[in-house]
C-alpha cells in the first residue's frame, strides 16, 4: 500500500495540478513553514486565504483568532450570537432553513469539531505533521471529482456510498463534518455560496478523512485509473480544447 500521504499516482491519473490541502490540529508551535494569521478583529473567511494556499503559506486559526464567526463556531465552538439570533441569522437573514424549528432541529445534531490543540492549520500536506492530520481536500473540475468518488467506492462492497454531500458552510464541510467518524468517508464541499467567490468558479472540493485519503493512495494500475472509461473520457476532453 502507498503510503499515507503519497497521492502522486492518482494525482497524475486524474490531471490534477492544483495542490492537495490539508487541515490539521497541531500544537501552537508546531513546525509549519510559512505561516500566517488572519487580521486579528477582522471578519474574513478561511477560503479568502485560497490563493495563499496555493503558494505554499499555511494558515494558522486559533480560539481567539479564527476569522470569521461561523468558523469561529464551527471550529472551535466559541458562540459569538444566543441561540435564538443564530438561529434567525440563518433562517431570517441568509434563507438557508425554511423556519425557526427546522433551524434548531439542525443545530441541535450538527456539533461543532473540538480543537484538541486550540490551533487549526491548514495548506498544503506536511509529511512529517501526519500524527494530526484531520482532512485533505482536493480542489477539482468535475470530471476528476466524478473519477474521485468512483475511488472512494472502489473498495466498498455497500450499496451505501462512502461520499455524501452534506449542508454546511464551507468550514464545516472541510473540517467538522468529515470527522464524524474513524471509518474511510468522504464529502463534496465547497457548495457554500458564501465562500465560493474564492475559488474559480468550476471548481469544487472533494475532502476526505486520512483513513480515506490512505484508501484512494493505494489505487493502482489495476483500478479504473488505467481502463477505457477514464481514457475515452481523458482523450475526449483533449479533443475538444
């Protein structure tokens, strides 16, 4: 089996040249290069930080320095609203809930994530940070994202596949809710209209848990990765620029 974090095949496979991001929850002065922090007192979402992503700088959020609220809550759960303001903030301001009741049934089951260190990084894969590692997050047109939920369901004999599409905010999607539990598990992100204006516009994100991201780095030669129907489609697109 490939090693943990070796996605370089499957990379290769599927086209992908946007660099692979991770999340994790590390102690304050773990070793991460480049680091940076949001403005402090300045309400900003983690994607805005996308393009630094993507040039090697890793962001470093904190219980007293996460951001923007939602991730605030999200992550770290510090409540910045009463329940009852959060729960109109999301149904009366934004219309994402169509009532109050439906609002608080969903807030009642969707816990946020519990930082162990009170420090969340996220940028590109450390090797040597893969004792904290929560989630890595491929950022992907479609055909790659239909090809990456065909291999999260390459080993599965369920009916019942291992990647959902679950309602949440960006931050929730890209950390809480893909750490639900110790199982291989996958989810298509970046369906949150508030933080999409940071990425281009077809793209969309694919996270997995490590037991999962270990899964799609054993794919090999005799997966689909090799056969016609990734090929015809591979040749297909080329045909058509």
């Amino acid at each position: 089996m490939a090693t943990l974090l070796d996605a370089n095949y499957l990379m290769d496979k599927l086209g992908i040249d946007i660099p692979l991001i991770a999340v994790y929850d590390a102690p304050h002065d773990a070793p991460f290069d480049n680091v940076i922090e949001p403005v402090s007192f300045k309400r900003i979402c983690m994607f805005a930080y996308y393009n630094a992503w993507l040039r090697g700088q890793t962001l470093k959020l904190t219980s007293t320095n996460y951001g923007c609220g939602g991730c605030g809550y999200w992550i770290f759960g510090k409540e910045s609203r009463e329940p009852h303001e959060f729960v109109e903030f999301l149904c009366d301001e934004e219309g994402l809930k169509c009532s109050h009741e439906v609002t608080k049934n969903w807030l009642d089951v969707c816990l946020p994530y519990k930082s162990k260190h009170k420090c969340i990084y996220i940028g590109t894969i450390k090797n040597s940070m893969a004792a904290y590692l929560k989630s890595v997050t491929f950022f992907v047109n479609a055909d790659q994202l239909s090809a990456l939920v065909i291999g999260a369901n390459y080993f599965s004999d369920s009916v019942k596949s291992t990647v959902s599409v679950p309602f949440g905010s960006g931050c929730m999607q890209i950390l809480t809710l893909v750490n639900q539990s110790e199982e291989p598990m996958a989810l298509i992100g970046a369906t949150d209209l508030a933080m999409r204006k940071y990425l281009p516009k077809n793209i969309m994100a694919f996270t997995v848990n490590p037991a999962m991201f270990e899964k799609l780095c054993s794919l090999d030669d005799e997966s689909f990765l090799t056969k016609p129907f990734l090929k015809d489609l591979l040749d297909f697109r080329k045909s058509t620029k």
